[in-house]
C-alpha cells in the first residue's frame, strides 16, 4: 500500500541540525496518521506521500517548517522570588505570555539563575534551527474508523486511550 490520505504511517528516523549533529533517533517505528492530520512535520509528510514500504527519504526543513522562528520576545526575565528555592537551569515551567490576559499558557525554559533574577526562554530549543529530518518508512496500513475519527494512530506505536 503506498502512503496516501488516511493512512496510518511508520517509520524509524533520525533529526539532525545543519551541521549534521543529531538531534534525535528513533530506531523503534513510530507511527502518525497520514493526511493533514498534524501527527508530523507538513513537510515530511508532503515528502512522504505516494512513497511504500521500505522507502527510504529526507527533507530539509527551514525554521518555519519546523519549530519557527526564534522569538526574542519570549525570553523573560523575572525576579528569583517568583520561583522556587530549588530552581536550576533546564527546569520548564508553564506561564501565561507577557501580555497575554487569556488563560494560554507555554511552557519556558529557565536559561539562567542568578541571585535575584531567573531568564526563561518560552522558543521550542530547536526554534529558528533549519533541520533534516530522514528515515525509512517501516510499514502502511488503512486507518481505523476510530483513529480518523480521533485524528490520530491508536494500538502499538500510536496513542492509546
């Protein structure tokens, strides 16, 4: 079965930035639900349709294509007080945006700690990267009736309930 709309998708791969570093492997199959479903990456799927079983590919991603653009104006810095005794660079924390009088929350990063201030970024860390994203596709089959009705892959490799 070539890889068309509907259709529930696997495949193994690996990220890497542009230099070539990776970023992230997965040798075990993952599996998304093929046509605008959101489960991957727009442009990997567009690279990925019409392709089969053993078919292997790659697709260089701008930063609008993957994670976006880095925004300065997500990096905060907020006073120590506002944080607990024990925080250290890398812990995550959801906050509303500046500005923002909604209920959205994002998640930030603490970049640095000082004494009397703490930065967190709000940027995905591989925001304004240009990454590759390549693989081999391990398998395709028909979508259930419950997984487009759910818009995403249930049972091994997929989302469970």
């Amino acid at each position: 079965m070539k890889i068309e709309k509907n259709a529930v998708v696997s495949l193994t791969y690996a990220l890497n930035d542009a230099s070539g570093e990776l970023i992230e492997q997965a040798n075990d199959p993952i599996s998304y639900l093929h046509g605008g479903f959101d489960g991957i990456f727009p442009a990997v799927e567009e690279v990925l349709h019409g392709k089969d079983v053993g078919d292997k590919f790659t697709v260089s991603m701008t930063p609008d294509e993957a994670f976006g653009e880095y925004e300065h104006d997500l990096v905060r810095v907020e006073p120590r007080e506002m944080f607990p005794a024990e925080v250290a660079v890398g812990m995550q924390f959801e906050g509303g945006a500046e500005g923002d009088d909604d209920e959205d929350f994002m998640l930030y990063t603490v970049t640095e700690v000082t004494d009397k201030e703490v930065t967190v970024d709000g940027n995905h860390p591989l925001a304004g990267k240009t990454l590759t994203f390549s693989g081999t596709v391990t398998d395709v089959r028909a979508a259930s009736a419950e997984e487009l009705e759910h818009g995403h892959v249930h049972g091994d490799g997929g989302h469970h309930h």
